[in-house]
C-alpha cells in the first residue's frame, strides 16, 4: 500500500485534470483506499468550496473533494510557490503532476527548485510529466536536462499511458513466461511484424495541440514505439523497471531512423475544416512506415506501423507473422499451408490469439484458417482498469515499470526526427477519406517491402 500523499495537480482546471487524472484517481481511491489529498494549483483564483465541488463532480469521490485544497502562483515566480510550500510542509509524500501546456514546463521545474519544493535524491518527492515530451531530439534533451537539474531520474516520471494499458503489460508475460513463444520470436522464424493504432475519432477539439503536433509525434513517437520496444526487446535480466528500461534502450538504439522513403502520410478529408485547424495545413493525421532492427534478432525483418484518425475502427495490434511453412504435397496435389500469426489485441477485445491452419473437417484433405484465442476479460471478473489509473497507482507507490525513461524518449526521438524533417517540406499529404484505412501507398509500402499487406483481426480469416 502507498503511503499517505499529497497530489498536488499543475493546470487543475485543465482538460486533463478533469478527463482523466480526477476520475483515476477516484476509482483508484475507491478500490484500494488510498490515502491522498489532491491539492489544485494553477494561475488563477478559485476558492477552495468551489474547487472542491469540481474534484466532486470528476473524480465522483467524496472523500477526495471534502479535503482538496486550491493554491493560486504564478509558475514563473518561486514566491508564490510559498503558500504551497505550507501547505504540504508536513507531508509525507509529494507527487507535482504537471497537467499544464509543455510550454509551461521548464518554469514550474525551475519554481520547484528554486522555492525548495524539489528536493534531489528525495524519492518523497516526484514528479509526473505528460507528453509531449518535446517536439524534437534537441527540445526533449533540454526537457530531459532541465527536470535533472531538479530531480533525480528516480523521482520523474514520464507518462506514456500506453505502457500502463494491462495488455501492453501482458507483452511481457506472453513473451517471457511461455517457452512456446520465444524460441520462434526472431528472423528465422518471423517474416514480419505490423503494428497498426487505428483510430475512428477525428481530433476532436484538439487542434491547437494536433495540428502542431501530427502522428507521428502523437502516436508513433511514444505509443507504438514503446510497444514495439517491448515486442522486439531482448529479455531483460530481471522484470524490474530499470532492467526493462535497458532492454527496451538496447531495442530502440537498433533501430534504424526512419527513411522517409519508407513512409506514407495522408489527412483525412475534412480535416481542413476542423474548428482550429490551419486553413492550409499539411499536418499528417495518419502515418505508415518501416522500421529495420539492425541486431542479431531482427536483421532484414520488415517491420511496419500505421497509426491515423478517422479510420474504419479503434484498434490497436500487433500481428506477427511467421514464414510459411513448406508445401504439402497431398494426394498428388501441392497445398499450400496457411501463414501462422500471433495476433496481440491491445484494445479493444483485449487478448491474444493464434491463427494456425487446420484441417477441414470432412473427406477430402483441404486446408482452412482456424484461430485459437485467449480472451483477457475471461481472466478478470472485474472490469480491465484505466491506464491513468495503472499510472497513479504506480506514481503513489513510486514504481517505474509504466513509464519510459529519459534516454528511450531521446531515442525515440532520434528515430522520428528525420522523417518529421523531411515532411516539413513536402507538399499537401495525400486526402483519405474518413472511414477508409487511409493512402493506398500504405498498402504499396507493405507490399512491395516484404509485409505481404497490412493484417487487422476479425478482417482476416480465422482471426476474430
Ligand atoms: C494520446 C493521443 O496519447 O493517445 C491521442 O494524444 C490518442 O491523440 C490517444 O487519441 C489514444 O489513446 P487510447 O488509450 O485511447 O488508445
């Protein structure tokens, strides 16, 4: 059990706040009683009634709202972090989550610093920081510098809230508890691994911070490669956080940076008239590419990702799919096997299945697609919890396994930086339209760069 904290939340007005940190916490609380006081802290005033009635209203939790507590500072000046200072002068734990604009960062870590309220080496005190984590290699590297001036890497933490999802977890269990797995999980016996994060919604409200932004720095950037950190990684000596942290560093200095030649964007019709978009601009509001692993494991693996808006449907997955297997010959006819894939179900219908070929039941010898699945939700009577609320608990017990540290968000950055480059200075992304699985390039860049084409269960024979 975590101790007693003091949860002190940056921008407690904020979208975030109010859409996922204060629910989270609230059925966190609820269900494993921790003991925490959320303390609001932002530029302007409110008094604490009313703050309390808004943590009320959002984290639906009673015990939360009745002793919240609201702090007006300025971030940019450490003096008026004093009345907060008080505030939690005797606590026994205090957690700064920065639930601000990225643009506000670099001041609240150094008012932190500058008002005592960061204290180095003191793993009582932490902080919690949410993408974007930089925009680019250099600004993450300030971004990274500027929280080390304040804090010790054990005390930050970085939130990808993919990390925390149970199923991106369970990776690690499928991989690494099964002997079945890993003895075929390298390039003798894989041919390809396509990782798609599939999205219906359009942006939404979100085009200040989209349309600055685009895919691959929403997505592939953190999201999809952190994922494939963990699907590629060798194993780690032990399951703690940092051993995990130098498996998936070791994965992601494998990793090739992108060839722009090697990826496809496009935006999806409408995007244009989106409340806040840019009237003119060539955001990419989906993304393909292919990623080599130049190591012993992974040379000449052809492996993809896609990630974009407006598609058919939400899905996340990881398809990996082995070499066939050699001819049969039958009854003097050749039959060709059918391609075994392990399907990963990140969301939603969480699970894992197989796809194998079996014989068709009946006289004749025939081959047909058959699936074999493990349904995560038959393995919990309760419902799969929230991934801010796999984060919080983690935060509160000052565990790191969810969140990447400061050397994978650089190299993930080295990865994306030159295709983000040479995008910036191509011309309009190729028009999808909402609903469609995005540029038809995509299916070339698979196609033609050993993929075969791109793999979604349900869609594809013997999966569902
Ligand atoms: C966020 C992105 O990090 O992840 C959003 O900024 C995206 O654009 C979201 O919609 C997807 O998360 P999830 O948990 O719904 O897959």
């Amino acid at each position: 059990m975590a101790q007693a904290a003091d949860l002190v939340i940056f921008g407690a007005s904020g979208d975030l706040a109010h859409r996922k940190i204060l629910p989270s916490l609230g059925h966190l609380v609820a269900r494993e009683g921790q003991s925490v006081r959320v303390i609001g802290a932002a530029r302007s005033h409110k008094s604490t009634a009313e703050f309390r009635t808004e943590v009320k209203a959002s984290s639906g939790n009673e015990r939360l709202s009745a002793n919240a507590e609201w702090v007006q500072l300025d971030y940019a000046d450490p003096s008026s972090f004093t009345p907060l200072k008080e505030l939690v002068a005797s606590s026994p734990c205090i957690i700064f989550y920065l639930a601000t604009p990225p643009e506000t960062f670099s001041e609240i870590v150094a008012s932190l610093a500058v008002s005592g309220l960061a204290k180095k080496a003191d793993a009582t005190r932490r902080i919690v920081v949410e993408k974007p984590l930089g925009h680019n290699l250099a600004s993450a590297h300030k971004l990274n510098a500027e929280l080390a001036a304040a804090f010790d890497e054990e005390q930050i933490f970085r939130i990808d809230h993919y990390l925390a999802k149970d199923t991106v977890q369970n990776v690690i269990a499928l991989r690494f508890s099964n002997s079945l797995f890993e003895p075929v999980w390298n390039r003798t016996l894989i041919e390809t691994i396509l990782i798609t994060v599939a999205e219906e919604e359009g942006i939404g409200k979100r085009a200040g911070y989209y349309d600055q932004a685009g895919a691959v720095r929403d997505i592939i950037q953190n999201h999809a490669l952190q994922l494939l950190a963990l699907i590629t990684m060798e194993p780690p000596t032990t399951f703690d956080a940092d051993y995990v942290r130098r498996a998936k560093r070791a994965a992601l200095r494998a990793m090739s940076p992108i060839d722009p030649s090697m990826a496809v964007r496009g935006q999806y019709e409408g995007y244009l008239e989106e409340p806040g978009v840019a009237p003119d601009s060539r955001r990419e509001t989906y993304a393909a590419l292919r990623v080599s692993i130049d190591n012993w494991r992974w040379d000449g693996v052809p492996i993809f990702l896609r990630t974009g808006k407006a598609l058919p449907r939400r899905v996340t997955e990881v398809v990996i799919k082995l070499h066939d297997a050699p001819m049969l010959r039958i009854a003097g006819r050749r039959q060709r096997g059918i391609p075994t894939l392990i399907v990963i179900r990140i969301q939603p219908d969480e699970g894992i299945s197989l796809r194998i070929g079996a014989k068709r039941p009946g006289t004749r010898f025939e081959m047909v697609p058959a699936g074999m699945r493990l349904d995560y939700a038959h393995l919990t009577k309760t419902a799969l919890p929230d991934a801010y609320e796999n984060v919080l608990s983690e935060v509160l017990a000052g565990g790191h396994s969810a969140f990447p540290g400061a050397e994978e968000i650089e190299l993930s950055w080295e990865i994306v930086d030159p295709l983000i480059r040479a995008w910036e200075s191509e011309g309009h992304p190729e028009v999808y339209p909402v609903g469609s699985w995005g540029p038809r390039a995509a299916d070339d860049l698979v196609a033609t760069g050993g993929g075969g084409r791109w793999i979604v269960s349900g869609d594809e024979p013997g999966t569902s």
